[in-house]
C-alpha cells in the first residue's frame, strides 16, 4: 500500500465508517505489531485517507506541525487538538467528507 492514495478504498471505507466499524483514531496509537492482518489494512487505510484530508483541509503545514508537537512527546490526540482544534470525531468526520469530496 505504500505509496498509493485512497482512491481504490474510498467507497469501502465510506461504507464502513457510515456501518459503524471501529475507525477510532485513538486505538491506533499504539504498536499494530500484534494487530491481525486485515485489521492492519484497515487502520492503515484509514490512517493515510485522514493524514489526506488533513493536507487537503490543511496543509502540509499543519501536518509538519502536529508532527512536530508529537515529536516534543505530545499526546497524539493533544497535538491535534492543539493544531487543527479539531477532536478524533470532528477529524474522523472529515476525512469521510474528504473522501466521498475526492474520490466518490
């Protein structure tokens, strides 16, 4: 996957989003060493569609900032808030809003 853009998964991952399924940035926070592989797939997809729509709402700007928050030991959920004043919901909402935007 490494490399690719959202477009071949947008549609499925729209569809899980509006079913419910478990895209809870703040579980992806830790290792996904021990993630089974679909769940992997999963969380990566959803990650890169979210670090797209943030580039795409954003800027790469505020990414190198959240970045840079991270990097100074930051919370991931503190240097989002603190960055873009958004929650994991507000950012989970716009990335489905991104990608039905983009792709759909």
């Amino acid at each position: 996957m490494e490399g690719q853009r959202s477009a071949r998964g947008a549609g499925a991952l729209v569809a899980a989003y509006q079913n419910h399924m478990d895209f809870s940035l703040s579980s992806y926070e830790g290792s996904w060493l021990n993630l089974p592989k679909e769940s992997a797939a999963g969380a990566y997809a959803w990650s890169l569609a979210t670090v797209e729509a943030i580039v795409n709402d954003d800027g790469m700007t505020d990414l190198d900032r959240i970045l840079d928050r991270l990097a100074a030991q930051s919370t991931p959920r503190d240097a989002l808030h603190a960055v873009l004043h958004e929650s994991y919901s507000d950012l989970s909402d716009s990335t489905v809003q991104y990608l039905r935007k983009a792709y759909l």
